[in-house]
C-alpha cells in the first residue's frame, strides 16, 4: 500500500498584509495557508479566526488551517459558530487546529480562564463543537459549558465537520488526538518525538476503537533555508528568541528546520520517515527573508518530497 502524499503548508507572517501574503503562498502552490493566535504574547499577534477570514476572500483553492486556536480561550458555542461561519465562508476550506496553550498565563487571567483548567476545557469544548457541527436543539450540561436546546446555522460546509487537527507535545494532547483529532500536529518536535508520539496515538486510537489512520500526522515546524548555514541559524535564534522571550541557541538545532537547503532537505527526510504527511512551515527569519525562504522551501526543499 502505498503511503499518502505529503502535504506542504506555510504560515502567514505578521497581522497586515494578509491578503498578499495568503495570495503569494497559494500561488506558489502551498497546500494550506495558516495563522497562528494569542490574545496577548511576548510580540504582536492575530487572530486567527479574523487572519483567515480575510486570506478566503483573497484565496481560491488552498486550505486553510489554524496553527492554532487557543480554544480553552473561547466559550465553546462561539468557537463552533465561527469555525462554521469560516467554514461556509471559504466554501470548506478551513481546517481547525486546536491547542490549549499555557505559555502566555497572563493572557488566561485577562480572559477569565483560569490556566491549570486549559486542558479539561479544551475537551468539554471539542465534544460540545463535534454536536453543534452534526446536530440540531443541542442540549449539553457539562463542567464548564450549558447549553439548552441550541442550534448552530448554518451548519459547515465540510462533512462531517471541519477537520480537527490537534497540536501539543505531551501525552494528555495525544490522548486528546486519539479522541477527537482528525490530525495530529505537535511542534517543537524532533524526528524522533514525532515518531514516539504517533505510536501513542496508536495505542489511544487501539483503546478507543478508532484506526490510526484516521488521525494524519503532521508537523508544525520553524524553519529558515539560506544559502548560508550560520546565517540561517542565526536568524532563526533571533526571531524565535524574541517571539518566546527566552534562549532559543540549543533549541534551534532539535526542534527546527534550518540551514542550507542541502541541510533542510536532509533534515525534513527526517520527519518524513518518522511519520509526517503533512508539514506545516512557519518561517523563523527577519521580514526581509520571508519571501526568501518561501521561495527557498518551494524550489530546493519541497520538490524532494513531491
């Protein structure tokens, strides 16, 4: 049996220029465009209900994935109604990857949301979303949601629902994948993570009567390609360590895809073995390299993959 296609995605950079950015990575042939959210961060962010939304109009084919939602953020029937609403929108287009986020507590206690119940909220609201997507007068009493007698319309375009794919890097979110994920994307993953990681969800799957291959593996990588290995390096060193306010020099080389083209190449050989169908970029460069990197990727990376 043959395996599936691998399939190419990049992130969107910044919170303006979104309709060029969306249109330059359909036309250079990405598979899915993404925006990644916070409410508040250590460095501007989007939305990316709202990021999306304008990347539908600009766009005609690609798919488009939030990498990710912060859902324990959202009330669980908003969340379902503008995942439905972007759904129908983009004529099915949109994929919702869901995390539970922590590394921002501030932005849990501005929101009401106390951050040591991010996990339990996430999977009251994945359970709650799947019914309000699938059925009519849902009535729902759980933990933290109520809900009586309440219908979501229009209903998604995507069938059953929009896919789920689920983000995170311990047990209790694969456990969350083998459950309701439709994907699995961790990130600040090694090869070898990855691949340790989906023969856990396969034992969840076995224990729950689902089959793995019902959860598409991905991952969520940074990446930087220049034709300079150091340069990459330390482009990447820079910007992540400004997006997450720490020391991102040992990291760099696990948990990221940077270097040469020659060295990328090799590098997302890697994860392609382990097990990744779908690889979901996001570039780890200064602005001015953005463009340099896509085009990088498109021509000298992917095309090994294709």
């Amino acid at each position: 049996m043959t395996s599936p296609p691998i399939e190419f995605g990049m992130t969107m950079r910044g919170t303006d220029g979104i309709e060029a950015s969306a249109q330059r990575i359909e036309e250079l042939g990405f598979d899915y465009v993404g925006s990644g959210e916070h409410v508040a961060f250590h460095v501007p962010t989007p939305n990316n209900f709202v990021s999306l939304s304008v990347a539908a109009g600009a766009t005609s084919r690609i798919k488009l994935l939030s990498a990710v939602t912060v859902l324990p953020l959202y009330p669980a029937v908003l969340a379902a109604k503008l995942a439905a609403a972007l759904d129908v929108a983009s004529n099915g287009r949109f994929v919702m990857g869901v995390g539970i986020g922590g590394e921002y507590p501030r932005e849990f206690e501005a929101c009401g949301v106390p951050v040591h119940e991010r996990g339990a909220r996430c999977n009251e609201s994945l359970a709650l979303m799947k019914r309000l997507w699938t059925e009519t007068n849902v009535t729902f009493h759980g933990r933290f949601n109520t809900v009586n007698d309440i219908t979501i319309a229009p209903r998604p375009v995507s069938m059953p629902h929009p896919p789920l794919w689920i983000s995170g890097r311990r047990d209790a979110a694969m456990r969350r994948a083998a459950r309701f994920g439709d994907g699995w994307m961790p990130y600040m993953y090694s090869p070898d993570m990855l691949r340790d990681s989906l023969a856990k969800i396969a034992e969840h799957c076995s224990e729950l009567g689902r089959s793995p291959a019902d959860v598409r593996p991905a991952i969520y990588i940074f990446t930087c390609v220049h034709a300079d290995r150091d340069t990459a390096i330390d482009y990447a060193v820079a910007r992540l360590g400004a997006t997450y306010a720490q020391d991102f020099r040992a990291k760099a080389g696990r948990y990221t895809l940077v270097g040469t083209p020659e060295d990328c190449r090799a590098r997302l050989a890697e994860y392609v073995d382990a097990g990744a169908r779908t690889v979901f970029f996001a570039s780890a460069c200064p602005d001015d390299h953005v463009a340099e990197n896509q085009r990088l990727l498109v021509d000298e990376v992917i095309p090994a993959f294709r």
